[in-house]
C-alpha cells in the first residue's frame, strides 16, 4: 500500500474575513510596528518591491535586495473534510475544524484582524493552499461560513481566495498560490490528491495552473506558484523523478513551470518541491523520502533564468524513511525527532539543504522549508519538543526560507489542536503563540528575528542543466517562439543569456552558463543550425578523423539536437560583435574519461557518464563525434575558444 499518513496532528487553521470584493491591484505596504497582546515587540512588514526573483541561493526583490520567506500556511481552501461522512458536519473535518472550502477562520474573526495577527507574529509572506476543484467550486459559500465576514455573503469559494490575495498584498504580504491537492478535502494519505494528475488529467491541471497565474498577474505581491504539495505514492504507483512517463514529476513541474512563466504570468517564482514519498511503507519493502535528493542528479532549468526555487517539507513525527504513519504504515524505522541534533542536521543537509549550501552547481537554487511545524501548549512530548528547537536552530543557522503550518486554528478555553501560531475560539476571541503561555514562543521569536543575509545581493552566474532525455528540453525563449529547427530530433537549448559550455558522451546532457560573460546573443537574435563541417576552415581540423559541427566565426553554441544517443545538429546563436572573436581554439577530448578541468563549476551535469567542459572564460564553438564500427554518433570532443 502506499503512504498512508494522515497529519493527525496538524492543526486546521481558522480565520476571518470583512473585505469587500475588490479588484486585484496591491495597495501600498503597511510597513507598521505592531505589538502582541503581552506588550513583545514583533518585527514589522518588511519594505520590499515586486516583483520577486531569484540570484543563486537567495531570493531577491525587483532592487536586488534579499527578501527572506519568513512566511506561514493560510489553510482551509484546499479543504478540510477527512473523506468520510457528510461534509457539513464538524466532526468529518481534520481536527473538527471546518474551513467550508475557504481560508480557515472566516467564521470566527475578520479578515482584517486574522492578517494584522500575522503581522504580529512576523511573517512577511503567506502561502494559500487551493484545490484544483476550488476554482471550478460554483456552489456559494454559507452565510455561517463568513459569519464574521458578511462582505463576503454569496461569493463562491475563488471569489473569496481572491478577496484574500487582495487583503494580504494590501497589507503588504507576499502571496504564494499553492495548489496542495486535486480535490477539496484534507490531505495528505491516499487520498486521491497523490500527484498532480490522480484525479484530473496532467492537461486540466496545466489549464487550471495557467488561470491562477494569469488571474493574479496584476498583483506583483502574489509572488509565487507552488506547483503542487506533498507528491507520493498512491496505492499502487510511485512517482519519478525523470522517467518521462505519466508519474514523471520533474517532468510535469519543468513543463507547467516554463508555461507559466511563457503564457501567464512572467513576474512568478516556480517553486518546486521534492517527491514525499515513494515504496511501500512495511518493514523490508523498499520505502522511504527522496525529497530534494533527486535534484543533485537531475535540475530544473526554466525559460527564465532567476525564477526556480525548491521546496521540502519535514515534520518530527515523519523521518527519512518513516511515513509518520502509527499503526498501518509504521515501520521501525527512525522519526526525524529520534534523531540526535548532529543525525539530523546530516540528513537534513542530505535531503534539502545542499541545494543551497552548495554553489555554482546546477541545481544551486533558494530552497523554501514550506512546511514544518510542531504541537503547541498541550504538547509536552520531550522528543517533539526538541525536535522543534532543534530545527528551527538549523533554519537559523543555514538562514533558510520557510513557512509555518499552519498559521490558523480553533481553540474552546485555550484548548484545542494546538499546532496553530494563531487561534479563534466562537466567540472570535484569540489565542496567540506570543500570548507568554506556549512553549514554542521562544524558538519562533529567535527564528522570526535571526539576522542573516540581507540588503543587495550581487548577480551571480548561472549554470544551467540541459536533459532532452525523452523529448525536446529547450529553454531558449526565441528558439521556443520560432518554427522547428530539427524536425523529429530531441532538440536542447539554453536559456537566453547562457551559453553552452560542457555536453556528455553518452546520456544526452549538456551543461550552459553566462560565467564571466554577459548576454552573448546578438539583439536580433540571429542563429545557424548546423549539420555538416562547411564551416571547418583549411588547415582547421581540430579533430581529426571524426566528423565536426562547428560554428560560424562569430557564433557560439547554445544548444545541440539529438536522435537516440547521436548528435544531430549543433545550434549556434550568432554573437555580438566583438564577444566570441578568434578563429583558433583548443580540442577537449571525453571520449574516455571526463575532462572538465580542475575544479570546474556547474557541478556533475550527467552522473555515471563521461564529459567534457570548456573553462569559464571560453566558449565552445564546435562539436565532434565519428560514426566508426563500435561508435554511435555520441558526443567525443568540444572545441573551445577565448571570449572576446
């Protein structure tokens, strides 16, 4: 059977609303000093300017500035109701809190007065899960529903996630659209929401992701599409990390994130996060989290440069190889909270948190802790308890992005789920996390104001993973907007602004950058597909006996085309005057063994094959292969040449 966790201690959060239908244009930041109701000074909404994008490992705002996701998870659009029993009964709802397929809370508090408690607490970003079937919910909302927000009286459950994306970016909140499971209904066991396409088709849920891009597109605030949440096994299937079949989620998340970003909405970060779970979760069956691991072998590489971010999710009760599952599903095998601190900073940074730590890799990515959490006052668990300090130590320590679930909850005499920052009682009184009775109050206050990286953040260079391994992989804009330029081959091309600089023997891959140089491609954008060595000069063989596409004088590759594992065609991108002159240059030959220099950039770009890289400061202008008995046509040599 698949996973089977359920988040049985996961707190549904719970919130008001009392604004008006508006249209979906920010106001100004609400950059005020607030105070809790203990008198604890919290930090203030942050000065930042849209949109949002990435350099390295750092996210920065539209000045270059660091702006550090210090964000909490605004459930209960994407549902709240455990599968069984009607919908409308309390009881039937994780925890027995009903968000009636709207942000939780809007029964109990005004929306105003659940964000300023936001503020207060001090996050400066929140992600808002939906339901794929949330977008097509036409039934109104209860008048009960938003009892406490009467505005929003007779609005389907998309008119009031619009009127909250409005008021959180009027208040100068960042927004994340997270789309966290197909159906509206609590998530995340085997429960029909597994992947993406479980209960829609791959093609509805482009079309839906395109919508909620495009919807928003005027608000600069809503910064962020969060693909899809917690990707795992259903009963019978795993999903892959590319495979390039129906389960195939690297695949899935790289296409419907260059389309996002191509046909809805330029200004959006694409945050990704790793596989859950995978295998069966018995004791001596193959089990366990890849999470963000898959990524050190294959990476995204979208249209934009500057727009990916990674995600992973950890709770203590959950472990690498443990579902977090009592009973059905459990296995002996550790929870993160059985670790010691040193086991689980090792795992961590294993799972996740490399991606940041290392550089000039191509997978070096912002990751997003999008999830974590912990029980509050009732919880008196040592090993829960620890495990929480003990992780929002490493947050602090490796100055990661992160998001709290979930920010909401509902309380009856200060009792209740617990895991909520924020709760309501019917009455509409609030229980805070800062209210000086919650143990966790210390560890969010260190983490909410821990110091870091902050103000400009210098460009960095990029490096880029090219894997047409089952189809086309090209990431080129204008290359994507012109007609075929191989036709029946799998073509790869690097984003605009990069060039290509290593390419593998075997396994198709290939490996761009813009190190050490800016934008190469000349404004009209001009290029030579070439398959034959009309360009290779008298007296220029630099590979002899072995067939070469080079460029043009003046071009540069930027990308190559494939069938099966031969090369087809080199692409060459013509250059700005004076970028790419010289007509000499030197062989790299990986027909044997890497070579790729000492200690190059870009990191392992085709695992378990060979390859071969030009320096930082060339270009390559050619590829050689030979058809010999024993050969296939793969790539064996690259010819490099000095920038300009």
């Amino acid at each position: 059977m698949g996973k089977v966790t359920v988040r049985d201690s996961l707190a549904k959060a719970i919130l008001t609303t009392v604004l008006l239908l508006a249209p979906l244009v920010p106001g100004p930041a609400a950059a005020v000093p607030r105070e809790t109701a203990s008198g604890t000074e919290v930090a203030a909404v942050d000065d930042w300017t849209a949109p949002l994008s990435t350099r390295g490992r750092w996210i920065v705002d539209a000045d270059g500035d660091r702006f550090r996701l210090r964000s909490g998870n605004w459930h209960g659009a994407s549902g709240t109701w455990n599968g069984s029993g009607s919908a409308d009964e309390d009881a039937n709802h994780h925890a027995g809190e009903n968000s009636h397929r709207i942000p939780l809370g809007l029964d109990r508090a005004p929306m105003t007065e659940i964000i300023a408690g936001f503020q207060e607490i001090g996050i400066n970003s929140v992600r808002l899960p939906f339901s794929n079937e949330m977008i097509h919910d036409t039934l109104p909302v209860t008048d009960d529903a938003v009892a406490a927000n009467p505005a929003l009286r007779g609005s389907t459950p998309l008119q009031v996630y619009d009127a909250v994306v409005r008021a959180l970016t009027d208040a100068g909140l960042a927004v994340i659209l997270n789309n966290h499971t197909n159906t509206t209904r609590w998530c995340c066991g085997v429960d029909g929401n597994e992947r993406w396409n479980t209960s829609r088709s791959t093609g509805a849920w482009e079309s839906d992701w395109l919508f909620m891009a495009a919807r928003y597109q005027k608000n600069k605030r809503v910064v962020g599409a969060d693909l899809y949440n917690e990707v795992r096994r259903n009963i019978w299937d795993d999903p892959n990390w590319g495979l390039g079949d129906n389960h195939d989620w690297f695949t899935a998340s790289q296409r419907v994130g260059d389309r996002i970003l191509t046909e809805a909405n330029p200004d959006l970060l694409i945050i990704v996060e790793g596989i859950n779970w995978t295998g069966i979760p018995v004791d001596g069956f193959a089990h366990g989290r890849p999470t963000l691991e898959p990524v050190r072998a294959l990476s995204h590489t979208l249209v934009d440069s500057g727009k990916l971010v990674y995600s992973a999710h950890f709770y203590g009760y959950t472990g690498p190889n443990h579902s977090g599952a009592t009973g059905i599903g459990e296995t002996t095998d550790p929870r993160y909270q059985d670790l010691s601190p040193g086991e689980l900073i090792a795992v961590l940074d294993r799972q996740a948190f490399f991606v940041t730590a290392e550089r000039d890799r191509h997978f070096t990515a912002p990751v997003w802790i999008s999830e974590f959490g912990a029980g509050g006052r009732e919880e008196t668990g040592v090993a829960q308890r620890a495990w929480f300090e003990n992780f929002v130590d490493h947050l602090v320590r490796t100055d990661a992005d992160f998001a709290y679930w979930p920010l909401v909850g509902w309380h009856e005499n200060r009792r209740g789920n617990g895991w909520a920052l924020l709760h309501w009682d019917a009455a509409g009184r609030r229980m805070g996390v800062l209210d000086g009775d919650d143990w966790r109050a210390g560890a969010w206050t260190r983490l909410v104001r821990s110091g870091g990286r902050t103000g400009q953040i210098a460009p960095v260079a990029n490096w880029s993973m090219l894997s047409p391994d089952h189809s086309d992989f090209v990431a080129s804009r204008r290359m994507r907007a012109l007609p075929d330029w191989d036709s029946g081959a799998r073509k790869a091309a690097c984003p605009d602004g990069e060039r290509l600089l290593g390419i593998s023997h075997t396994g198709n891959r290939g490996l761009c950058s813009d190190v050490t140089a800016g934008h190469l491609w000349d404004p009209a954008g001009r290029h030579e597909v070439v398959r034959d060595e009309r360009h290779v000069p008298p007296g220029g063989d630099w590979a002899s006996g072995y067939t070469k596409l080079q460029c043009p004088v003046g071009h540069f590759l930027s990308g190559y085309s494939v069938r099966g594992a031969a090369v087809s065609a080199a692409l060459c991108a013509k250059a700005a005057p004076g970028e790419v002159a010289g007509t000499s240059g030197r062989t790299v030959w990986f027909d044997r063994s890497d070579n790729r220099g000492t200690d190059p950039k870009g990191g392992d770009f085709a695992q378990g094959h060979y390859k071969g890289q030009c320096a930082d400061d060339e270009y390559a202008a050619g590829i050689a292969f030979t058809g010999r008995i024993g050969s296939f046509r793969t790539p064996d040599a690259l010819y490099c040449r000095t920038l300009g």
